[in-house]
C-alpha cells in the first residue's frame, strides 16, 4: 500500500484531534474535515509546517465531502455527536453522515476506510437512540465500502475527556458524587492516545481490512470504582450516592433541552449498561499495542480539580 495522505472527518473533536495527531507522528499528510474549521486550529501545531490542512465540510453536503476525499488514499471517519440539538440529530450524522462519506470513498478509489463506533455497535435489539444509531451507522459504512475496519473504544478518557472531567467537576463542588443506580455497571476505559495508535496500526496492516477491533483499557471497572478513583486523585473525602436510574432518567430528559446538556436520557441508560470487551474479541493487543492504564494518565490532567489547586504542593502525587 502506498497511503500518504489521510482525510479524518471529525478531526476537529477530541478522538479526531488524539487520530490527527498519531497520524502527523508517523508522516502521514492529513486533511481535517469538519463542519466549524475555527475549532480545528489549534491541530495544526500537531505536525510540520503544511503537513496538517483543514478544509470546511458539512456531511449533509456530499460535494463538500467528496472534495475533503480527492486526492487522500485512506479516510477515517471519527465524527459523531453526544447529544441531538437542531439539525444535528443522530441519525443525520452517524448514519447519513457515514453512509455519504462511505459511497465518497468508494467513488473516489479510496484504499481504506476506518469507521470510530462504539462498544455495544452490535446490539441490534437496543432501544437506545444513540446505540441504535450506531448500529445504523456501521452497517451503512459496510455497506457502502466493503472493505472497511471499524473500531468500537468503549469510554474513552484522556485530558478533554467527558466522564472523568464531569466527574471530577462535581466532587470538587457537591457535597457527594453521584452514581447511577448502584454504580455496578461495568466499564473498561481506554485512552485517547491508544485509538490514535490503533488507527495508524490499522492502516498500516493491510490484513485489517473488513475486521472489528474493540478498543479498552486493561482493566474493567465498576462505575461506583471509577468515582473512587477519581475521588482518591482529586483529594477529595466525600460519599459515593447512588441515583435510581429512574430519577436520573427524568433529569436526563429534561437537561437535553438545555444549550449544552451535562445529561440526556440516552446517556443515563448507557450508564446503567456494561461497556466492556466481549471475550475473545480482538483489540490493542491484536495490533501490538500494550493499553494504558487510567490510574497512569488521570493524575496528568485531574489535579487541577484538587484542594488548592494543581500547585497545591500538599496534595498527592
């Protein structure tokens, strides 16, 4: 194969940008395909002078998707959204905004496709709007480009992370960090640097052609573990409560009218559904990388949130 250049849609987000970077490291030229180009800067710094290009693509737009393709032997489509809001819905951008990008790449020659999922893509029967959407999503993928290889990372952390942030956010403010129902539900982390290396892997090999990789990190947690964890790296001596998921449920629905909601009702019931590896299914290790642990990169970015501060010389290290 002779991949040189790389478009990565969603390269302006926070897996996009961990995907721009890896890439610019190995020599790759990328473009960075998103739909607000002011947000996609700052990733120009990531590579040599020229060698990371931006161009403004609106996947509801197929002339501006094919166009953000020309000339790239390898796509990578890394967008997605957390929550709907307007025009942006679920279905309108992981599923007709993959299937656009997948007849694009078809059209255009393209040599490979990476699609980023999610764990639990293969749920088939999950009511789940967001999961479903997923589902949706690859199947669209395939559809319109054979040959694709799909990678599902369950929570993804790292320093712009969602869930340890958010986390974090609220035990250094609430009197107590809440779970969701009794925070037994089960998640397997993985860091945002590893799914940037195991998109170069995969473009690297060519026998990962038409195969699944499901992404974790080398430890499974409980969600009550998780808020522990973070609790111990922020400093911060307080109670573990947990939320029925109903109640919850009712906040979610009503917060996702908010601008920016902190939690949908999508989100609550993912929070009360295992996001783990299914046994046997191959992942970093398939593609010679060693993940990495949580407990290794949380201190880096989660000090800011202790008691005084990230100077506070008498907090832990």
């Amino acid at each position: 194969m002779s991949i040189k250049q790389v478009t990565v849609f969603g390269g302006s987000g926070f897996v996009g940008r961990a995907i721009v970077r890896a890439l610019a490291q190995e020599g790759f030229q990328v473009r960075v395909a998103c739909r607000r180009i002011e947000l996609a800067e700052r990733i120009k710094t990531a590579g040599e002078v020229g060698q990371i290009t931006i161009m403004r693509t609106n996947l509801r737009a197929p002339a501006s998707v094919a166009a953000a393709i020309a000339g790239s032997q390898a796509v990578v489509n890394a967008s997605g959204i957390a929550f709907q809001r307007g025009r942006q819905k679920y279905h309108s951008v992981h599923v007709e905004g993959a299937r656009t990008i997948a007849e694009a790449a078809r059209s255009a020659g393209v040599q490979r496709l990476v699609h980023m999922s999610g764990i639990g893509a293969d749920q088939r029967n999950s009511t789940n709007k967001y999961v479903r959407s997923k589902v949706d999503a690859e199947d669209a993928i395939v559809a319109g480009f054979t040959n694709a290889t799909i990678l599902r990372p369950s929570v993804i952390f790292g320093p712009e992370d969602a869930m340890f942030n958010r986390m974090a956010q609220i035990a250094a403010k609430a009197p107590f960090l809440p779970v969701v129902g009794d925070g037994s539900a089960k998640v397997q982390p993985v860091f945002v640097g590893d799914v940037g290396k195991a998109v170069v892997a995969v473009l690297e090999r060519p026998e990962t052609a038409k195969a699944v990789f499901e992404l974790c990190g080398p430890r499974v947690y409980s969600y009550r573990e998780i808020a522990a964890l973070v609790l111990r790296e922020v400093d911060r001596h307080k109670r573990i409560v947990g939320i029925p998921a109903g109640l919850m449920k009712i906040a979610g629905f009503f917060a996702q009218f908010l601008p920016v909601p902190p939690l949908t009702y999508d989100q609550v019931d993912l929070l009360v559904t295992d996001n783990v590896a299914r046994p046997g299914a191959p992942g970093l290790a398939a593609l010679g990388i060693e993940p990495t642990a949580a407990e290794a990169i949380l201190p880096m970015y989660l000090d800011r949130y202790r008691v005084g501060g990230r100077y506070n010389l008498h907090a832990p290290a």
